[in-house]
C-alpha cells in the first residue's frame, strides 16, 4: 500500500473524528452557557416630576412577591392592588419560602409611594432598603396581609413633586 492510499483511506474517518470532537465541545459550551444564571437588570432611578398636590395609586409601581410554599397569592393579592389603582409591574415568588410576616418594602417609610401601598393595608411592617428607584415590594408571609377597606388613597406633597418609577409595563396581567 503506497502513502496516497493510506492518506485517502484515513481521510473521511479523520475528519468525521474532528468534526464530532468540535460538535462535542460546542454542546459542551452550549450547555454551560444556558445553565448559567441571567443577571437581572436594575431598575433605573426615579425621576423627579411635578404631580400636583398629591401622590395617587396610579403613579406607584409595585411588585408582588410570594414569600409562601402556596401557589397563586401573588396573582391574587396584585389583582387587588391593580383595582385599587396601583401598577403592578411584576409578580413572582419571593427568594425563599420561608416568610412568616408580610411586609412592605421600600427607600423609606416616608415616601409617599410607600405611604399609599401601606394605606391597602390593615397593620402591615414595613422594612427600608434605601432603593433609590421608587418602586414598592410587597411580600406575602404565613401571615398574609389584609386588604383596608373604604380608603381615599392620597399621599401628600407639599412641594407637588415626587420622584416616579420609570418602568414600562409590558404585561399588565403579571
């Protein structure tokens, strides 16, 4: 057998060897790269607009998380908050599952985005986390919060300005 015969017989099975390696590690890399986590975006800063004399529920924007082993609570709890007037930008499970008191989260108990989610509710803690894009966490625990009934929701502003959330609503329905 001279070496243009050999060169030709090894050829096809060579090849077929480097093309099956090559889809190997490309599925390899595929696989790691869909497996890693998606970093989620943060929401931009508020911005400061004149709104009048009050904050209503309309110029809120509020997220909807369920701290519970129980499924559909954020559903059901964002569907009273959107016919109150609020914007419900997102519902979702909450990072654990383990929540044993509901609680309002936001920049400070003060703002008066803060102010209006609190007046949909009897009695709920509130917990500050200094964020600076004037949105309102609610996240259901065992003890689920109760909805106040026959609430005029207004917050005032003595200076008719408040810093609004800029988020865009894609999916009303959470």
């Amino acid at each position: 057998m001279d070496a243009q015969t050999v060169v030709r017989a090894l050829k096809t099975p060579v090849t077929l060897l480097l093309l099956v390696a090559f889809v190997a590690w490309a599925a390899s890399w595929a696989w790691d790269a869909v497996r890693e986590p998606i970093e989620e975006r943060a929401l931009p800063a508020c911005v400061v607009t004149n709104v009048g004399p009050e904050l209503t529920p309309d110029r809120v924007y509020v997220q909807v998380l369920n701290g519970t082993p129980t499924s559909g609570l954020a559903r059901r709890l964002a569907a009273l908050l959107r016919a109150d007037g609020f914007n419900v930008y997102r519902t979702t499970n909450a990072p654990t599952t383990d929540h044993e008191v509901s609680e309002v989260v936001g920049s400070s108990e003060q703002a008066p985005e803060v102010v209006l989610v609190r007046q949909a509710f009897t009695d709920i803690p509130f917990r500050a986390d200094g964020r600076d894009n004037a949105t309102v966490d609610v996240i259901i625990g065992a003890q689920q919060p109760v909805a106040a009934t026959g609430v005029t929701f207004s917050a005032p502003l003595p200076d008719e300005q408040a810093c609004l959330a800029q988020i865009t609503v894609v999916n009303s329905e959470g």
